[in-house]
C-alpha cells in the first residue's frame, strides 16, 4: 500500500471538522518549520521564510517565499476547502418528544440526506466560552443516529423514491426519555468531552494552548459543531483498492497540496502558497472563505513586505498561477448516461482536469496549457471532465478566487463516487499521482505563461 494513501486516512481521521483539519495542518506546518503570523501584528518578512496564516479556525494559509520578490516572479497557488456537507447542530438543540431524546440540526451544504440515516454518528467541531476561549471537540464513538422509516408504512418508496424533508426526517435520537424532569444528555456529553479536553492539555502542556485548559462546561457560550460518520475512514475492495470514509470532498485535495508543499523542496524564485478555505460548499460568503479579502490580504502584504512598492501587489498578481483543487466526478458504474460521452474520468485513471464554457469551473487555455505540462513533467495522463449540456455544473473555489484576486487559474480533481455522501469512495491509487502532479506544480516558472 502506498505510503500516501496510509497518511490520508490518518489525516482524514484526525480532520474531523474544518477546525480540526485547520489544526492537523498548523501542526504539520509547525514541524516542517513553518513560523505563524498573526494578522493582527507587523510582519517582518525575508526571502525564503516559511509562514503560515489562521482566519476564523476553518481557514489557512501556508507561504514559502520565494528567493525573488513576488512582484518579479509571481506566486505559484494551490487552493483548496476544508469544509464538508453534513448535519450542524442547532443553537437551542433540544428536542423531546414519544419518549426519546432527539437533537435539532440544520444541513449544511448541499449533502445527501438519505446517507445520513442508519449510521452511527459521532461529534466534532469547536465551542466558544463566555470569557472568549474556545476548544476543538471531538467525540468519535456513535451517539446519534437518524432511523429510517419501515417499509410497512411506505409501501412504495422503493418505487416512488424517498423523500426526506429537512427539517422534519432528519432529527437524530440519542436515548430514552421516561423522566421529563431529566436534563438533556447532549450538555453532559459536552460537559464529559470539555473534562477530557482538560485532562488531556494538564498531561501535556505543549497543546495546553490549543485545546484551553481549566475551560468550565457551564460557561458555554455558542458553538460550531458537526455531526459525522462514526466509521473511521478506511480500505475496501479488491487489494484495498479504494478508500472509503467521510469528507473525502475535500479533505483528500487539502492533503495532497499540503504534502506537495512540504516536498517541493528548496525555496524557488517564484512564491510557493497553499490556501485552504472554509465554507466552499455553502457558497464561501464569510469573512474567511474564497470569496473574502482572506487570500488577497496575505499575498498584497508579503508582496510589498519584500518589495516596498505601491504596485508590488497588483504586478504580483498579475503574473500568478492558482490551481484550485476539488474532487470531481468519476463515472459511475451504474449511471454512466449521467456523463458526457466524451468525458468519463474513471476511478484509478489519476488527476482530472475539469472545464466548463460557463465558467463554473476557471480553467482556459492558457491555464490547461500550464496544467498539461507539469503532468507531462510528473508522468501523468490527465483524465478530462466536462458535465452533460443538459444538466447544471458544480463549482469550486477556483472561479470565486480567480474573479476577486484576478489570477489565472486551472481546476483540477481526483475521481472520486458518492460525492456529498456521509461516506465518500475514491480510488487508492490515485493519491500518488494527485499529490505527485501538485509537487510538480509547485516547480512551473509562472513567467512561461502569456499574460493575457
């Protein structure tokens, strides 16, 4: 088994929400020597300096400068979204009702709620204190689960097809209720989980930072907290040909760019970045995510930190290259009329390149062109994805980041089914060559290519 695949279902395993996935990169980036800047601080910054930039929990960003300023050589990108559908709990959570306990919860992003139900589902996110601190939850034994409704009393639903309504299917159940004087059991699983939380950061104060000790329960304030599958990720198949878990979209993206940032070696003269988003699949409107100022900031500022000029940022830009890294569609076996003839990525058949004449996805040419060779250079065959004329296209970060910061971008994936499932499937092999086309990237000379 490959080395890579290994590692990503042990990065899938610890990124359990966008701010536990934020968390295992800082602490990658930390050990690679990367230094963290703060915002909200003067930065004094030199060429070949290894940074990294938190925004709101779920939002990083990671930069090896380069040994010539950006206003000369440009930034070489890859961007990608820590965030995955899934079930957020409500603020007020509690529900009751024929003698069970049952939790409030809201979709977030466009998932599919049928594989929601008949699973255990565990619980991870972060939750904030009156006095302003805030810690990472992560609870992974089953707590909750959705029942399906019996066939008995929906004859024809493998007929007619199910139809879940939101906001009245989809309440989880997590134990008995016979004594309506009894407290809720979701505060005192928080309460149990914010204790460990405790113990743990007394037993080793170098994450005593992180996960903020001597917290006290009755002191919640709000949260941010998602509902998962309780099956860790992991091999199925034939040989273990494939990986099967949750937030593969897009968690297996922000792996493979992270590990081709700390591969590309050296610093070039061209600026190295990787930036991954919060909040790509509920259209990235927050002061974080690939619609806000995130990115832009970081890279106007670097720019005209190592050169003081008034226009370093605007001709940094101009001459940069953004790959936007999102999983993408492979064909599936038993629907393959829901693909263009023409273009059927295939699960095992590497990276895919993905375009759209609308513009829902931002590659051109010129970008494609760029694309093409750092395959050529890794040994790759790309695999094309265009969607059918009579269906609607997806999206990415990749038009959203290209249209506010003005950056020629491609977007490119790894085939992947069951895409905005509970439990996503990829294929094995196709983590090398993904995570080995991004390290290749991370060596074009953004200079080679036309500017308009």
């Amino acid at each position: 088994m490959p080395a890579t695949a290994q590692e990503l279902l042990t990065f899938l395993n610890q990124a359990t929400s966008p701010y536990h996935a934020v968390r295992t990169v800082a602490e990658r980036l930390r050990c690679a020597g990367y230094a963290e800047l703060d915002e909200r601080q003067r930065w004094e910054l030199v060429p070949g300096q290894q940074v990294f930039v938190q925004r709101a929990g779920g939002s990083i960003v990671a930069i090896q400068i380069g040994r010539k300023p950006p206003s000369e050589t440009g930034y070489l990108i890859i961007g990608a979204h820590t965030d995955s559908p899934n079930l957020r709990i409500k603020p007020n959570f509690e529900l009751r009702g024929n003698k069970a306990f049952g939790l409030a919860v809201e979709p977030y992003g466009g998932l599919l709620l049928h594989s929601w139900l008949d699973r255990p589902l565990a619980l991870a996110g972060r939750i904030v204190f009156s006095s302003g601190e805030s810690a990472l939850i992560d609870i992974p034994r089953g707590l909750f689960t959705i029942p399906s409704l019996a066939i008995h009393l929906q004859r024809d639903v493998n007929t007619q097809g199910l139809i879940l309504n939101p906001q009245q299917h989809l309440r989880p159940i997590l134990g008995l209720d016979f004594d309506s004087n009894a407290p809720h059991p979701l505060a005192a699983i928080l309460s149990e989980a914010i204790n460990r939380q405790n113990a743990s950061s007394d037993q080793n104060k170098s994450t005593a930072s992180e996960l903020c000790p001597s917290i006290d329960p009755l002191h919640l304030a709000a949260f941010d907290l998602c509902l998962l599958d309780a099956t860790t990720a992991g091999f199925l198949g034939n040989d273990e040909a494939y990986v099967q878990g949750g937030r593969l979209d897009n968690l297996v993206s922000a792996y493979a760019g992270l590990e081709a940032l700390l591969d590309a070696g050296a610093p070039a003269e061209a600026t190295r970045v990787l930036v991954l988003y919060d909040h790509e699949e509920v259209g990235s409107r927050s002061f974080a995510g690939a619609q806000s100022t995130l990115l832009g900031d970081i890279l106007t500022r670097i720019a005209t930190r190592i050169a003081p000029v008034d226009d370093a940022g605007y001709r940094a830009m101009a001459q940069s290259l953004l790959l936007s890294a999102d999983m993408a569609h492979a064909v599936h076996p038993n629907f393959p009329d829901k693909h263009d003839d023409l273009h059927r990525p295939v699960l095992g058949g590497g990276p895919v390149l993905k375009s759209n004449a609308g513009q829902s996805y931002a590659t051109d040419s010129v970008s494609a062109a760029a694309i093409f060779s750092a395959a050529a250079r890794a040994g790759i065959e790309l695999q094309r994805f265009v969607t059918r004329n009579d269906m609607p296209c997806g999206s990415t970060i990749g038009p959203l980041a290209a249209a506010r910061q003005g950056i020629r971008t491609v977007d490119v994936g790894a085939p992947m089914l069951g895409m905005h499932s509970a439990r996503e499937l990829c294929a094995t092999s196709d983590v090398a060559p993904y995570t080995r086309l991004m390290t290749e990237w991370y060596k074009t000379v953004p200079a080679h290519c036309p500017s308009r």
